[in-house]
C-alpha cells in the first residue's frame, strides 16, 4: 500500500491494485473530528486522526455504485450515536474530509467517491436529528456524501468488506457522567436468511439457538442484577446487519455488548468446547476461518482488514473486554460443566469479528458449544444444558459488572 497523503485538513490514500481475482476490496481506517479546511476554534475537541491508512482498488474503471444508505441507532431521541453505512456494487476510492462549521452549515463528513455513481432509490437527503447526525445527503459535481452533524458530535470512517460498505460511526461527546443504571446488550448470533451453523441430524439452528441463549442470559441477567437493563439487539428470526448490531450498543450507551454463537466445524472435532472472543489479530488458521464464516466472508479478506480494524479497536476498549471475556469463559465453563463434566476449555481467544468492530464499550463475541460436536450437541436440545451456559454469560457479565 502506498500513502500518498494525509494531513489535518483531510486524509487519502491510493492504494495498490492487484491482480488477484479475489483482492478486489480494501481496507480503510480514519478517525475523524470536527477539523478541515480553516484552523479549529480553542474549544474544539479534536480527536487526532489514526495514522495508518490503506485502501486496495479495484483495477480497471468500472463505476462503483452506491445502492444504498442505512442510518442505524437513531431510534431513540437521546441516542448517543449513529451509525451510517454506505452499500456498494463494486469498491470505489474514497477520500473523507472533515470540515468545521461555515456560515449556516454545520460541521460535516464527506466521503467522496472517485468513479462512482449512486443508484436512483438512494435518498438525496435523509432528515436524521439524532445521535449526533443532522443529515445524510448526497452532493455534487464531484460525487461525494454528505453528513452533517450535530454541535459537538465527531465521526470516525472504516470499511468492511464482501460487500464492500463504507461505515462512518458518528458520536456525541457525553459531558455527564450521570448515575444510570448499566446496560447490557445481548446479540443472538445471525437470523433470518442467515440461520449461521446447524446440526441437521438433531434438528439444531445456530440462529434459533443463540436466540434462546439470549433470552435466557437476559432473564438470569434481570433476576441476579435486578437494576441492570438488558436489551436484546433481535427478539425474533429477523435479519440484521453485523453493523446494526453494535450500533445499537453504541447508540444506547451500553455498558457491555455480548455477542452468543454456537461453534462449528466442518472437520469431525474429537472435543468441543467453550471460547469467548475479543476482537484482535490472529494468526490462528481455526480463528480465521472462524471469522470468516460468522462475517460472512473469506479467510482472505479476514487476513487482509484485521490488522487496522484490531487496532482501531484496541486504542478504545481493549482491556476491559479481555476483562469480560475472561469472567464469561470462566462462569459459562463452571455452569455448563455441571452437566456435561467434560466440557473443554477453550480459552479467552482473538479473532476479527466483524460485528465487534467499532463498539465503544467492552464487548465479546461467546461461542457457547460445538453444533457439531455430538456430546455437546445432545446437550443443547434439552432445556437444562442450555440455561446452564446461559446462567453462566450472565453471572460472567454480572461479575464483570460488579467489579468495575
Ligand atoms: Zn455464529
């Protein structure tokens, strides 16, 4: 990857083209303040841009198309942010600009498209007032997006890939550290036309089990810390974009984001086991594929984005989701050992999983039992085993929560 630029005022890079018939998406990691083209005012906080930037392009000029815009977590009036995601056919360049206020407008992020056009049905201008985001609009001559964001508010970029997305997480600084009550995310694992691992033989679906795993943490959560608020980020066998799932969290402030999935191999597996996730860089061929297959995408994009996004996520919240990591590991094996006494242990692990990326509270991703480890499978289609593990991710999280 080559740099070709990167100052105060905005950030861009060219990057390589490839070859590969597979290689044809990038990676991209900006943070990103209220800063641009004239100096900030004194009282501006500025967060200082990552400096690491890359982005593999697509060779051949094609014209990337943007097919759609998704705003998530501005559902309630006091979210404390947004999330956008850009949807593309095909893997434009970009480059963002920060821009402080001007006259009548407000402090803005543009993404600006190079060889791209955007689909008839995509929105000229999305009316947002939320979460730190006035508006999402389109803008030209230059193709570009546009947001414009609320007094205080600041953004950071990424993208994701297969399909390729570009994501723009925007926040609003909290000044009060008001006394609230803490808040628990819970996030069941795929849904709707991604029923995610199954054991076809006894009738088992990761999606539903995962859900049932949910729903059982979150009432043992309620009943062993009665002031604490657990949400669910689906209640039902909906579909839901890894990038919602956490914006949710982000959006609500949540104290602790608990992805629950269900293991799988495709190899026979002579033992099974428990592992909870942080997102990190790995080298570990089972993680990746592991990746790979919950972000819906292949090992060689996991090993390609991973390094960047681990890092965007280490600066935040490293430390305190090895913390929860380790008391959910700890608890589940305890709880579920009590009926299968050979449960293995598997270890607090890292991987790049996409649904982690960009949380800004600890936040792990659990792997409860193997689907396709027989013992262990047995196990889940009776209601004791199952709120055993669940008993266990909750009196991790409970622990974790107490000890902050
Ligand atoms: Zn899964």
């Amino acid at each position: 990857m080559t740099i070709v630029g990167s100052s105060r005022k905005h950030a861009w890079i060219r990057g390589w083209t490839t070859t590969s018939k597979l290689g044809l998406f990038g990676l991209l990691l900006l943070a990103a303040g209220c800063q641009g083209g004239s100096p900030p005012k004194p009282n501006q906080a500025l967060p200082k841009p990552l400096p690491e930037l890359a982005q593999r392009v697509k060779p051949g000029h094609e014209k990337a198309r943007l097919v759609r815009i998704d705003v998530y977590g501005a559902g309630a009036v006091d979210a404390a942010g947004t999330r956008v995601v850009l949807l593309f056919e095909g893997a434009p360049l970009f480059h963002q600009r920060q821009l402080p206020p001007q006259g009548i407008l407000p402090a803005r992020i543009a993404i600006e498209l190079e060889d791209a056009e955007w689909g008839e049905t995509v929105p000229v201008s999305q009316l947002v007032e939320r979460g730190g985001l006035q508006r999402v609009r389109l803008a030209t001559p230059n193709p570009r997006v546009v947001l414009d964001l609320q007094p205080g508010a600041s953004g950071r970029v990424f993208y994701l890939t297969d399909p390729y997305r570009i994501v723009i997480d925007v926040s609003v600084a909290t000044h009060s550290r008001r006394k609230r009550r803490p808040l628990v995310v819970l996030d069941p694992g795929h849904g709707g036309r991604e029923p995610g691992a199954a054991n076809d033989a006894l009738g088992l679906v990761e999606s539903q089990v995962a859900l049932d795993l949910a729903e059982l943490t979150a009432s043992r959560l309620r009943a062993i810390m009665p002031r604490t608020r657990v949400m669910l980020t689906r209640s039902t066998d909906v579909d839901l974009s890894l990038e919602e799932r956490c914006a949710l969290a982000n959006a609500m402030e949540a104290d602790a984001f608990v992805s629950i999935h269900l293991n799988a191999s495709s190899e026979p597996v002579r033992k099974g086991g428990v592992t909870t996730f942080v997102l990190d860089t790995t080298n570990n061929r089972q993680a990746l594929r592991l990746a790979a297959r919950e972000n819906g995408t292949r090992v060689a994009e996991v090993t390609g984005i991973q390094g960047l996004l681990a890092k965007y996520h280490r600066q935040h919240q490293a430390e305190g989701s090895l913390t929860l990591a380790g008391k959910i590991q700890r608890h589940t094996l305890k709880r579920g050992r009590s009926v299968l006494p050979k449960l293995s242990d598997r270890g607090v692990r890292r991987a790049m999983f996409y649904v982690l990326v960009g949380a800004r509270m600890p936040s792990v991703l659990v792997e409860a039992s193997f689907l396709t480890y027989e013992p262990e499978a047995r196990a889940l289609t009776r209601r004791n085993y199952r709120r055993a593990l669940a008993d266990g991710i909750a009196s991790g999280i409970a622990s974790y929560l107490l000890a902050r």
